[in-house]
C-alpha cells in the first residue's frame, strides 16, 4: 500500500469516527454528592469516581461536588486521589453523598507517563523524573523550557539568552555524554522530535513531563542516547464543562547590567593605554605628567598630550557640560526598567462517560528590553484533544494543535546591539541634551535608535498545525490485547521578511543654533544606502505512522505481564525559497514587486529524512515485589547506508520493593514503610552526527555542494567536494546503567529516591582530525572512533507535614555528572597535561596565570624566558607557571583545564506551602562546576571596560600583583588564553516564587465562578554568584547578547 | 456501525503493518548535493568542480589584514589579529600569528586535492571527454602548481601531493620533498598547463597558458635567490647554516648562473607572449599621465585590465570581502577601518619626480614631503592635503572639500581665537578615532575613487591581481641584472618608469640592483611581493627590524592669517613635518631568522611523524 494511501485512509477515519461520537448515549439513575478530605475536612476538586465494573466515571468540580448516573441501586462507586486512599462505597438507594476520603501519604499509587505507556511510580524500574504540569505553570516564563531548571534531579538547564522568541534554555539530562549532539529527545503526546520542541508549549495545555534517564529510554532506541523527555497534554474529563479564564501580566528586566566604567574612568584607562604605548622607562614621568599639566615632553623632545586632560576628566565627573563631556550609562539609555508581557489562556474540559474534550486557546505577548522596543514575541496557539469511548471495543483519540509564533525585531540583531552597550563609549552621548539621538560608535549602530524601527524590521513567522490520532482497539475474544494505531501529519511554514532601510543619528556640526549655546547638530544618514528587501519561506512535512499491539494478563493477582510491540514510520520533508531586492524608490513601500531590478537574487532548496522504526516491551512483575522489564528497539535511519542502517537497542530494568518483604516489614518497616531497590542497563542510539553546530547527513555518501567563483564578470556555481565518505558509518552507542533506590517513612512524610548512573558512549561520531595530517587534504567524515564516559548521581529527598491548617512540603533535588574522554582521536605527541583524552569534553588548553609582574625589578630578578611569547616583559604583565619546568615559557606550559561550561551539579530547593487559602511555592536553583571565559576583547579605544577592571586593574600608581595592566583590547600576550580570565560561574537563585489566594468558596459561588485565584509570582528574582559581571548562565564572554530575564508577574484564574 | 468500525479498524492496523516491509523510503537524497559519479559523468560539472578549486584564491590579497602589513610597506592600525605576532617576531608553533586562508598549510592541501582529484578522474578513461577537457586538466594542473607554490615560498620544501588520498590509503604520512625537488614539481605542472591551455580563450579569473608561464618565471626566480641557494643562505643566517636539512629550503650546491639563466628564460616567455599596458615607451610621459596609467593598471581599467594575467574579480551580485577594500583602508573621518597604513619608510622611498632621492635632511623636500614625488606616491597614498571623496552628508561642514586631515591645526573660533583642530583622519578625530592611522598615511592604490561608490557600505569591483604583467618584467630585469646583461635590465625596468612619467635609470653593478630593487618595492607596493623579496634578497634582518613610523604634522596659521573651518592651505598655514617612530607598546619589530619561514603547526608534527620543523622553531 501507498505511504500517502495510508494516511489519507487514517484521516478519513478518524473523521468518520468523530462524526459517530454522538450517537452513543445511555439513559441512568443520577446521584450527586460532595468529597471531602480527611485531613482538613476541605472539599477535593479532582477526585475521581468511577462506577465500579464499567468505564462510566466522573471528578468532582472544584468545590468536591460530583454528579454521575449509575445504572442501579447495586452499583458500587470507587473514589480515588492521588495521595488519599481510594474508597469503594455501595450507591443503594442514596442520591446524595458525602465522601471524606483518608489521606494516603504514600504517593506511590502516582502514575507516571513512560515510553508508549504508564506506569505506577512504586512500580517503576527506571530512573525517570516527572513534574506536573501545574509545577510548570507557576512560573512566569514566557518559554516552557526555562521553568523546568531545579525541577527533576539530573535534568540540567541553561538559559543562555533572553531575547522574545530566542529565550530557551538548553536542556542536558545528565550532563554531556558525547563529542557531539547532547540533545535530548523529545516526545510530545507519543511523537518523537516533533517540530517546535518544547519552548512554546503552552504550560497550561501540560499534564505532565516525564524524563527517562537510564535505560528506561531504550524504547526510544536510536535517538534516546541523550535521553527522553516526554510531554503530555491535557485531555478531558468526565463531569460538567468547566470554563477557566487565565489572565497573567507580567514584568521582565534583565537580571545582571554588567557594570561598566563611567566616561571619568574610562578617559583615564585610555590616558594609562597612551601611556603604555611608551617605552618602560617614561611610565613613571608620563603619569605624573599626565595627572597634573596633561602633556609629557618625551626625552626625545616630543610633546605628548594626555588623550584626556586634568580639567577634562573633572567635567566628565561633575557632569556640568553635557553637550560637550557626556557621561553616558549605555543601558539606561537603550533599556527600560521593566518590559511588560502578557499571558491569555482559555480552557474547557468536559465530556460524559464517551467523549471527553479538552480545549484551550492561549495568547503571548512579550515586549523587548528596549525603550521603544522594535522587539517582540507574539503567539497564538490553539489545542483540542478528543477522546471518545466508541464501543467496548474501540476508542479513539485526537489531538490538534495550531500554533502562530511572531517574532520581530529590528533589522540589527541583538548581538549588535549589546555589543555597542557594552562597547559604548560613556564619553559619547547617546542622546543630545536636546532629545535628538547622538552619533553612532560606528556603522550607524547606536543602540539607542538600532532598538526600533527606525532601521526597518525583521520578521520571522512560524505556523504550526499539528494532528496526531490514536486508534485503540481491544481485540474481541482476547482479552487484555490491544492494538493501536497511531498517526501525527505536522506541518510547519516559515516567513522571513527583512526590510532594511537607513536611519538617521545626528552629530555635532560646526558653530551654534541662534541661541549662541546649543551647538548645531547635523542630520547623517546610516545604514544601507537604500532599502533592501529579504523574504523567505519554508515549509516542512513531519509525518509519522505506526501500530502498536499490547497485551496485559494478570494471572492468579500475583503475576502481571505486559507484552507490547510496535513499529513507527516517519518521514520529514521540507523545501524553502528566498528572494532579495534593492533599489526600491523609496522606503514607502516595503514589497517584492516595488524592488528595482539590478542587483535582485533568489534561491531554495530541499530536504528530506526518513526512519523507521520497531520497538517492544516485555515486563513483569510478581505481587509488584520483583519487577523486571525488557525494552528493545530495532531502528533504521537514513543518516546511515544500507548495510549499516540498523540498530538494535535493549534494555533490561530489574526492580525489588524490599519493604514487601516479611522481614523488613517486621523490623525497619515501621518507619520505614517502602523501599524499593531497583537497576538498569541499557543500549541507545545516536544518528545526530553535529559539527559545527550542524547536522551533518550523508556522510557515507560522495557528493559535492554548490558555492560560486566570478568569471568573466558573472558568479558562476562551482562544486566542491563535500568530504571524502565513510561507507560503514554506524550509530553511536550509550551504554547506560543505572541503580537506585527510593523510599518513604512514616506513611510518606518523608520519601527519597537516590541513583547513581555510569553512561559509557561508545562509536562516536567524530573526525579523525588530529591524526590524519592536513597534506592529505582530506575533508574527513564522521567516523565511530569516540568513547566518553559520565558519571554520576542524582537524588531527590522530601517532607511534608501539616500543623492544623498550615501544611508545608519540602523537597530538594540535585544532579552531579563528570565526563571523561576515554578515546578519540588524539594525536601523540602532545605533552601528557594537554591531553584531551582522559580530561572531561571541550576544555580549553591555556597558560596557568601566576600572578602578575607588579614592578620593573620582579620582571629583572624574573628567571624565566619568555621570548617565545614576548620580547619585551613590562611591568603589569601577567606570570605563567612554567609547567614542564625547563626555565622557559612556551606553548608546552599550557595545561588542559578541568571544567568547561556546562555545570556539573545543578540542583533545586522546593517548598509549598499553604495556610487556609493561601499558597506558596519557591523553587529556589543552583549549578556548580562550570567557568565563563570572561574577556576584554573589546576593551580600549574600541569600547569600555568592565567597572571590575578599572577597579582591580595594575596601574603605575597602584601596582597589583594580582591583576594584569590594562590592555588594548586584546593587544598583549596575557590579553587572552590562561587561566585568569575564565571565572567560576557557580550560582544559587531564587528560580521561582508564587504566593496565590483562592476566593472562599462561599464568596466565589456569589460571584458565580467556582473558583477565583491571584497570585503574584517571579522567576529568577535573586541570584548569588560568583561571576559577578554577568549573569552565571551566561555563555558570552564580552557579555554582548542579550541578557536573562527576571519577571515579574500577577494573574487572576477564574473557573466558571 | 459497530460492525463497520471493526473492520475498518482491523483494515487500518493491517495496513499499517504492510506499509511497514517496504523500507525503500529510508534511501533518501541530499536535494542540494550531486553525488561524485555524476559529476564525473558530465563535462559541465566537471567544469564547475574545477572552477570551484580557484576559491581557494580567497580575496585574493584583499582581506580586512594584508600581507603588506607584515612588511616594511604598511603597519595594521587594530590590535589582536596576530599581526604582531610575526613583526615582533614571536610566532611559535602553537601560535603562528596571522596566516590567511590564500596561504595556509590546510587550506593549500584542500585545494591541491580537489585538483589531484580532477587530474585523476578526468584522465581515466571512462570520463567523457569533452570539447574543454584539455583544458579543465591544464587549469587543475595549474591550480596545484599555483597552491604548492604557496607552500613552497611561505612554508620552504613540502610534502608533494599528487594523488588524491582515500581513507583507505596505506598512511596518510608523507615527509617534505627537497626545495628542488618542490621547484622541479610545480614547473612541471606548469609546463604541461601551459601546453594544454595554449589557444584557449581568456576567461576572466582562470588560468591560461600566460599565466602558467607567469607563475612559472615567478617560481624559477625564487629558486635562483640568495635564500635558496644553500651556501649563500647558510654564510648569511646562523639559523639557517645550524639547520640539518637545508635541502628542504635551498639547493644545497649547484650552478647559480644556471638558475638565473632559467629564470631569465621564464620571465622572457611571458614578456614574448603579452605586452601590459603602456609597455614599450622609449621616454617618460608626463607627470599627470603617470598618474593616470598607475591608477588604471591598479584598477585594472582604461587599458590596466592587460596588466592582469591572472584576476581574482569582484563583482556586486556577490557581495564579498574583496569589495570592501575602501572600507578596509579608507580614513577613519570616512568611517572606515584604515587597517594597513603605510609606514613613513615605505613614504621615503618613493622617488623625487626627477628621480632622485627624496630626504629630510633636503630642507625643501622636507618641508613639503609630499611635493614633486613619483607619480605612483599619489597614485597609492592619501597623505595629508590630498584631494579624496565627498565626506559623507554629516562630515561635510567639518570638510567641505573632501580632503585627507592627518595632521593637527590651529583655526580661529568664533571669538577669533586661536583653537587646535583635529584632523578627520586622525586618532585624535571626532569620527570614529580608535579607527585612526598611527602612521598619518591611508592606502589608496586599489580603493576606487570614484565618488558614487560610498566605501563605508558600498562594495566596489576592482580585482586582485594575482599574477600581474609586470611582476614578469620586473623578475626578467633580476634574472638579467644577476647575470649581468644590465644594458637589457635597464631597457626593461626603464619601460616601467616611463609609463609613470619617472626619468631613466642609468646605474651599474649594485647601483643599478638597489634602484632596481626599489622599483620592484614602489611599482608592486601592497601586492605581496615584499614580503618574499625581503626574505628572498636576504635582506630582512635590516629592513623589517626597522620599526614601523609615521609622520607628525603640525599646521599653524601665518601671521595675520584666520580660518574657521580648516582645509589643506600653505597659503594660510605653516606646516611642520617631523618622522615619528612607533610607539614600542604599539607595535615592537623585530626581526628573528626563524621568521624566514613559517613554522609548520604542532598539530600538524603531531599528525605526521615524517615531518621536520622549519630551523628556529
């Protein structure tokens, strides 16, 4: 049958089906009653209530009441919570019912969303760590992956940038684990690496997030090496519509401005760098010169003049003559204090016994850091999914998600506008005393007027539409055997419209207006010369087939098996096309068509990817005492040639709950009452082989790309040779373990969970760059060469408890990898302390900093040689340990550092707690184990230094033996590759914090709602680091991006 | 109903279950990649494969860093490229200093294997041969000649590559071949192109026979230099007499005459093949004409285009770093970068219109430095007072007529006092100053003048030389000095002068060389030649351990003379020049023997054992 056959034939199904909902209806006694909680007496939203022997069910609204109809007198009503103990009450001839339910502080009974199913926590193998989607909705992050750090331990996030649109954090389950692609794999709703991941989920539609960590993820196999993260939305319920309104305002700023030096500081670090441009001997005389008559006659006779006199430097610092000694803060100037942004969400769920409906409809509005703001990120995005009970032996499921993603932005990226803050020279006015803006530094670029529209826009819009839809069958006459069938057509298109117009910054002119004191100022046109149009679209098919069959036996109540088995297809195919044009005659009109003809240019292209895939499951477990659990997968990936394509990954998890047993029970099982031992290993794959921060497929393939060369005055395509292949390219392989243990005391007050993992990746995808030498000329493909191991822990230990009506939870949760590069390609011959090999991924081979020369006879009683990295020694250069000894300083003294960028540790602190009605949560968030390379690069003439360095920096004045002399931007040997300018970025923040307030039910039903909540929450309000300049997630070492958010916000959620 | 769904669902998991056994979907393409067999299935592409090997000609010379800058000729204004790495002789092998792409060891052997990839394929005999076949072949064994001579002059003798490796070969090991052996290599190559281009039309931007003759009289003439001759080379530099394997970069023994001669011959085919432009003068033309013929040659217009044997071109459609050179080098009171500014030494050596001399111990001369000097000076230098381009709108009233400020004036305010003035092009300038000249002096001889072309954000299209016309005169008036035929030297060299309006030169012996040698310096100024000729003459402990310098300028207003807003005028100001060397901490030459060569990277020794360091390193 058809690929194409086949999907149309599963469309028109589903949609048949769905026509068919309505027709099954039952006609039934109803009864109605309320539940409350035994520990408070309050009343529990959310319970469920099943009547007994059938698939009729309900919850209770929020104020505890249900209403269900059951078909008679002997039916018996099951009640179940998470967290209480489920109850099975007789109906008899009650119609109305009052449910207290006892409080089970086992959580165990918690089910948690695994590969292609569920399982209860006490029951589970592997180590897996879920958060609920409620968790993740209290914070303000406008981007879902940045309310997930300090969540589950072992699961690492780094935001490293704040800018609407690009604001994710990078998500690391377990640290890093290869040389190349550490990305983990995302599911959503069952669809693995769905387009849009998971930044711009919409909190609200979440019901869970699952992280499998070990082997657990085998059933992923070929893409579950980094892990799986798997997210599931909400779907509807049994029971009355319930209609929620969400309304959230927030505030965001960045949470570190780098302090800078002032226009008074700078002028003297420049007077200092005029100084050092001197030869040694003058420095002293050159100082003292400079600091009193401003000019310093030279030995040779020539007269040199400080860049910035005496009285200059005084009225830079009394800010009396603003027009001509500015003294400009570049951030206060370009950013305001807060940036508003807003959050809509609408919900309904509801359904009877056969449909359930779950729908929301969500709307983001984050507005930039910039005064008049020409950045933004808007989103719509809709969610349906339908589930509907067809007949005993069918149900189906459909889920829908359309989603618009606006992103705008002025026509110079962020990276260019932080550049000119942090360069922005505070003797240069960013704004004239009159109002008009001031020059630029250069290329037009103050940050001032590139932050709006003054340079034209550009725009990036991205829709989604995405279906997915199960069909399950139980198959008649066998029970406990299930087939389902799966189907997900996700579409994705991308606009690109970029129009680049000049803009004007005016500068001082000569003389002054008629008032004799304002100083003329002349309009200058920045910026491209004439407008220019760029437009590009892309459109890409991400469709997904497969079946599942299942089955499920319990025998005799002891024996519990389930067999399952299953196959995906997917295919992704994608083309775009883009369009360029100038010599528009004016900047009235921003279209194509508008655009002059010379000089016009267009191009496209296309891709597509397929896999194929097979996977299974085999468990079992007697009494839910001794589990055990086989997971495999057999993939196939077009990354790979034929004889290679496939990959067989397995898993075996083992579990023992040692508390079931009679001899712990009878002794330690008074206290503590479960404990459960549990371990895994498994296979995984790989197929992302990453260079350059690009996948790179086909490397088994001979084949040459396209470029271009100018002959006889045309750009004619040329072909170059993509790389030379590697034929028997094959997947690379995690070899993961996993053991651990959980546990609770005194009926789950106090639970722990602890796991240590050993990940071994071996087959790595990597170049044989450094052995095979560079006459070859060979442009190497990615060859199975790599192994690297990580280890580590995590853990989680926790505590609720109650005092009257206060009760509190405490929870703390933290993750330790390191890894190590048992092999890859190293060449011989580099001294033994800068190996890679042996030291964890991507560390840096620098100079050991040793301090610094304070003064001309350190540098004369120095015994060291430094002629290979310098042949003028000066005081305020910084010392080098001569590692290997032999009296020289060269590069064999540079050492292989321990720790890169990615922390190794990352932990959270958790504590709820409410009083009555009132709630609070903190998250509070910490990382440890990683360094920033913090530079000066831009430093000098070019642009500003960091108040840190004009603090601490050597002057001639005051000689620091600890801090090196300023430098031209990276103008001496010491400016760059040792150890003094990489910085510790451990950290701990206040991540998250709400505090909410739930109307009294009494008052709400007056107003009409069922429930009314405000709350006030934040992200990322306080941070302790040791940074110090930039924020510790930070991965830019001039501190020129744009900048982490911290938010405040305030929000209102009404259920009707 | 019920019924129905049955069915049709156990249809559909039936389906699924068949679409499942045809895994032919799973042999997808890269839509924007030919694969290797078509490419050599097909003449057409084979063609554009050869093209491509020319990218890795780069900018040509016309990168934001130029090789001038590692030179006598120029000094790189902005800190941290690896510049002075080298002019402070301190590059190691960890840390080479600045090495561009056009000439780097992995580059040079990425090029020189698509070349041996080309040769291989399209001699086998089932590639279909084509109308053009000869000719791609002639250009790939052009192309691997020219990037081994990029090996050979930067690097000295090197493993010769001229098979294509697979991943399946022996060793990827390969030891560096005798500075002979690298010669006879490459003339080979551009003996066989020169034969298999020969009556092929010129395409702009590729190889032809002349070219092969070009590069080949080049490389012959650097075999018969001081530096490759063992024992001139090993009595000159201590470094080099203490290396053990001088054959890797000279001829350890041999006839001097012979290789002189062979470089004559070389340099006499190219001049026998193609003329130049405005070659052939028997006297000098006039001053302004002078002018006129440089600035074509070097734009490569009006006649210049004949100066270009081979190009590397730039046009709009594509817009490329080689477009940017007015951006690059333009004065910063133009918003541009000013990276390579000529030093002061690179100034004093260009000539008095009548051909002698300049010097500041000539009190009329050094008054006015830049009066009455050789038409190439105001053809390749913007010094202070020289007529440039409209300033952009907003600089117009600091300068309405568009002249370069490199110096420092006194005008009178509105008061009527007198107040000092900045000039625009200076470090001291209001318009982007951390972009200022430290020598006082901007390049200009490859910036289009033409005033629509905007150099802060319009790309101009005026191409690399890559092998110029008369590089090959100048390399047969060597050959023919050092063989003593000076009669036939001084015709050739005086061609040169003539065109740009300078008087003949009449010397002998060594006379006659230094005048030659400063020829070459002035007519070839920022065209990568310096560097080798220094290394190459030997001359390089003297000339690039001077330090870099500049010149001081200081106008103040005659007696009774007032000025609002300042422009260039001896009527109205005194000028006071004064030579200014280089700050130390600015920028510290010195010159090291290990410089003759680069080192090869550590990396690479890691990689292959076979190989030995250059000495010095």
């Amino acid at each position: 049958m058809k690929f194409s056959t086949a999907v149309r034939l599963f469309a028109l199904t589903l949609f048949t089906y769905l026509l068919c909902l309505g027709a099954v209806m039952a006609q039934s006694r109803q009864v109605s009653g309320v539940v409350l909680s035994g520990e408070d007496n309050f009343p529990l939203p959310g319970v469920s209530i099943l009547v007994k022997g059938t698939t009729t069910g309900t919850v209770t609204d929020v104020d505890g009441n249900f209403r269900i109809s059951v078909p008679s007198d002997a039916a018996v009503l099951v009640f179940s919570f998470i967290g209480f103990v489920s109850q099975e009450v007789p109906v008899g001839s009650q119609s109305n019912l009052s449910i207290t339910l006892k409080p089970d502080t086992k959580s165990l009974q918690e089910v948690i969303v695994v590969g292609y199913g569920e399982q209860k926590k006490e029951t589970i193998t592997g180590s897996v760590a879920s958060v609920k989607g409620g968790e993740l909705a209290k914070s303000p992050a406008m981007n879902l992956s940045n309310s997930i750090a300090g969540r589950m331990p072992g699961v690492v996030a780094v935001n490293r940038s704040g800018e609407p649109g690009y604001d994710g954090s990078s998500i690391r389950i377990r640290g890093s684990n290869t040389l190349g692609n550490n990305d983990a794999l995302i599911v959503i709703d069952g669809i693995p690496a769905r387009a849009g991941g998971i930044d711009r989920l919409n909190p609200n539609d979440i019901e869970s997030i699952s992280v499998l960590k070990d082997a657990s993820a085998a059933i992923y196999g070929s893409r579950a090496a980094n892990g799986v993260i798997l997210v599931t939305t909400k779907r509807g319920k049994s029971g009355k519509p319930e209609f929620t309104f969400q309304v959230n305002q927030g505030a965001a700023q960045p949470t570190v401005i780098p302090d800078l030096a002032d226009a008074a500081q700078y002028a003297e670090m420049l007077n200092d760098l005029d100084i050092y441009a001197l030869p040694v001997g003058e420095w002293a005389a050159a100082n003292q010169a400079y600091k009193t008559a401003g000019t310093f006659t030279r030995p040779n006779g020539v007269v040199r003049k400080a860049p910035y006199l005496p009285n200059e430097l005084e009225l830079y610092r009394n800010g009396s003559d603003p027009w001509n000694y500015p003294n400009t803060d570049w951030y206060k100037s370009t950013l305001k204090t807060w940036s508003p942004q807003t959050r809509v969400n609408a919900q309904l769920v509801g359904g009877n016994d056969n449909v359930k409906y779950m729908t929301s409809i969500g709307y983001q509005d984050q507005d930039g850091y910039y005064k008049q703001s020409a950045t933004g990120f808007k989103q719509y995005d809709i969610r349906m999914n339908l589930d509907a009970t067809v007949n005993k032996y069918v149900k189906v499921g459909l889920g829908i998600l359309g989603r618009e993603e606006s992103r705008f932005f002025p026509t110079r990226g962020a990276g260019a506008i932080f550049r000119m803050q942090m360069r922005g020279k505070p003797n240069q006015p960013a704004f004239w005393p009159n109002g008009l803006p001031g020059p630029d530094i250069e290329n037009g670029e103050n940050p001032v007027v590139i932050t709006t529209n003054a340079t034209g826009y550009d725009r990036d819009t991205r829709d989604y539409f995405q279906t997915n839809g199960t069909i399950e069958i139980k198959v008649p006459g066998i029970e406990g055997l299930k087939i389902t069938g799966t189907g997900a057509i996700d579409k994705t298109m991308q606009f690109n419209k970029r129009w680049e117009t000049p803009w004007v910054l005016y500068q001082k002119g000569s003389g002054f207006e008629a008032d004799g004191v304002t100083p003329k100022l002349v309009a200058t046109v920045r910026g491209p010369a004439d407008p220019r149009l760029t437009e590009a679209n892309s459109n890409t098919l991400n469709i997904l087939l497969g079946t599942v069959a299942s089955y499920d036996k319990v025998i005799d109540n002891k024996h519990t098996i389930n067999v399952l088995a299953g196959f995906n297809k997917e295919t992704v195919s994608g083309n775009n096309f883009n369009a360029f044009r100038r010599y528009f005659i004016s900047t009235a009109i921003d279209q194509m068509f508008a655009g002059g003809d010379l000089e016009k240019n267009n191009g496209g292209g296309a891709f597509e990817r397929a896999r194929l895939n097979y996977f299974g499951r085999a468990s079992y477990n007697y009494k839910e005492k001794y589990l055990a659990e086989f997971l495999w997968r057999y993939d196939g990936s077009y990354i790979f040639p034929e004889a290679t394509r496939y990959g067989f990954f397995p898993g075996v998890m083992l579990g023992w709950v040692v508390s079931d047993e009679g001899f712990w029970k009878n002794s330690i099982g008074k206290t503590m009452d479960f404990f459960k031992i549990r371990g895994s290993w498994g296979q995984l794959g790989n197929d992302q082989i990453f260079f350059g921060g690009a996948l790179q497929e086909y490397q088994f393939l001979s084949t040459y790309g396209f470029s271009s060369y100018i002959a006889n005055n045309t750009e004619v395509k040329t072909l170059l040779e993509n790389r030379v292949p590697n034929t028997r390219i094959t997947w690379e392989v995690a070899n993961n373990s996993n053991l651990g243990f959980e546990g609770q005391f005194m009926d789950g007050k106090i639970f722990f969970e602890f796991d240590v993992f050993y990940n071994k990746r071996t087959n790595i995808l990597w170049q044989k760059n450094a052995s095979v030498p560079q006459s070859t000329g060979l442009i190497l493909p990615a060859e199975n060469i790599g192994e690297v191991e990580n280890k580590g822990y995590d853990f989680s230990v926790g505590y609720r408890g109650n005092v009257g009506d206060f009760t509190y939870s405490v929870g703390v949760n933290g993750g330790y990898a390191k890894n190590k590069i048992l092999f890859w390609d190293e060449a011989p011959g580099a001294p033994e302390w800068q190996r890679s090999t042996g030291k964890p991924m991507n560390t840096f081979l620098v100079y050991q900093y040793d301090g610094v020369f304070a003064t001309q006879e350190e540098i004369n009683s120095n015994p060291l040689d430094y002629k290979s990295i310098t042949n003028n020694l000066r005081p305020g250069d910084m010392k080098y340990k001569d590692v290997n000894g032999d009296g020289k300083i060269n590069p064999d003294d540079r050492i292989r550092m321990d720790d890169n960028d990615i922390p190794r540790f990352q932990g959270g602190v958790t504590l709820n707690a409410s009083f009555k009605n009132f709630d609070l949560s903190v998250l509070f968030q910490g990382a440890a184990g990683a360094r920033q390379y913090v530079s000066a690069g831009e430093s000098g003439n070019i642009g500003n230094f960091l108040l840190d360095i004009y603090e601490n920096r050597w002057t001639i004045d005051n000689p620091s033996s600890v801090h090196p002399r300023i430098a031209n931007r990276n103008d001496q040997y010491f400016s760059s590759g040792n150890t003094y300018w990489f910085r510790s970025t451990d950290y701990v923040r206040l991540k998250n914090l709400e505090l909410g307030y739930n109307l009294p039910s009494f008052i709400a039903e007056k107003a009409g709602v069922r429930n009314l909540r405000v709350y006030v929450n934040g992200l990322n309000l306080f941070t302790w680091d040791k940074l110090g300049v930039y924020d510790p997630e930070t991965a830019s070492s001039t501190g020129q991006y744009y900048p982490q958010a911290r938010i405040i916000s305030t929000g209102l959620n009404v259920t009707f | 109903m019920k019924r129905l769904n049955k069915i049709v669902a156990l249809l559909l998991a039936t389906s699924f279950a068949f679409t499942a056994c045809n895994d032919d979907f799973l042999n997808t393409r890269p839509l924007g990649q030919v694969s290797e067999n078509a490419v050599w299935a097909d003449p057409a592409l084979a063609e554009a494969f050869v093209v491509g090997i020319y990218q890795g000609f780069g900018n040509g010379g016309f990168d934001e860093q130029m090789l001038a800058s590692l030179t006598d000729e120029a000094i790189f204004t902005h800190p941290g490229r690896g510049i002075t790495t080298i002019t402070e002789a301190r590059s190691n092998s960890a840390d080479i200093g600045w090495v561009n792409g056009t000439l780097a060891w992995n580059q040079m052997y990425s090029r020189i294997r698509a070349a041996n990839v080309a040769i291989a394929k399209m001699s086998d005999t089932n590639f279909p041969k084509g109308a053009n076949t000869d000719r791609l072949i002639g250009e790939a064994k052009f192309l691997r000649a020219y990037y081994s001579h990029q090996l050979l002059r930067y690097y000295g003798g090197f493993p010769i590559i001229d098979k294509p490796y697979t991943l399946d070969s022996e060793t990827f090991k390969a030891p560096r071949n005798t500075f002979e052996e690298c010669v006879n290599f490459i003339v080979k190559d551009l003996d066989e192109a020169a034969t298999l281009l020969t009556g092929k039309s010129r395409i702009n931007g590729r190889a032809t026979q002349i070219a092969s003759l070009a590069l080949k009289s080049r490389v012959l003439l650097y075999a018969a230099s001081d530096l490759h001759d063992g024992p001139t080379a090993k009595a000159k530099s201590a470094d080099l007499a203490g290396y053990a394997k001088i054959e890797y970069l000279a001829y350890p023994s041999g006839s001097r005459a012979e290789r002189w001669q062979k470089a004559q011959a070389a340099a006499k085919a190219v001049l026998d093949a193609t003329t130049g432009n405005k070659m052939g003068l028997s006297a000098p033309v006039s001053h302004a004409e002078g002018i006129q013929n440089y600035i074509n040659n070097s734009m490569a217009r009006s006649g210049g285009e004949a100066e270009i044997i081979l190009g590397r071109y730039f046009i709009n459609l594509k817009n490329e770093n080689g477009g940017r050179q007015g951006l690059f080098n333009g004065p910063n009171g133009y918003n541009n970068w000013a990276g390579n500014t000529p030093v002061q030494l690179l100034i004093d050596d260009y000539e008095m219109m009548d051909g002698t001399k300049f010097s500041w111990s000539n009190p009329d001369q050094a008054a006015a430095p830049y009066k009455n000097r050789d038409a190439r000076f105001y053809a390749s230098v913007l010094y202070d007072g020289a007529q440039w381009k409209p300033r952009s709108s907003a600089n117009q009233v600091r300068d309405p007529l568009g002249q370069i400020q490199t110096g420092t004036y006194e005008v009178t305010n509105a008061a009527g006092a007198k107040v000092t003035h900045f000039g625009l092009d200076t470090r001291n300038s209001p318009i982007e100053d951390w972009n200022g000249s430290y020598t006082g002096y901007y390049f200009r001889k490859f910036v289009d003048a033409n005033p629509a072309i905007v150099d802060q954000n319009t790309w101009q299209q005026v191409p690399w030389p890559v092998l110029r016309y008369t590089e090959a005169v100048l390399n047969y008036v060597e050959a023919s000095i050092e063989l003593g035929q000076e009669e036939e030297a001084r015709k050739w060299l005086n061609q040169i002068r003539f065109r740009v309006g300078q008087p003949a030169v009449t010397e002998t012996g060594d006379a006659l060389r230094q005048r030659y040698r400063n020829e070459r310096r002035i007519e070839m100024a920022y065209e990568e030649q310096r560097y080798h000729d220094v290394r190459r003459w030997m001359i390089a402990p003297q000339a690039f351990s001077r330090q870099a310098n500049g010149i001081s300028i200081r106008g103040t207003l005659k007696p009774g003379k007032t000025l609002g807003v300042y422009k260039y005028d001896p009527e109205i100001f005194d000028y006071v020049y004064k030579v200014i060397d280089m700050d130390p901490g600015k920028e510290n030459r010195k010159w090291l023997d290990k410089m003759y060569y680069l080192p090869i990277h550590r990396d690479e020794m890691n990689r292959n054992s076979e190989l030995v360091q250059n000495p010095g390193f």
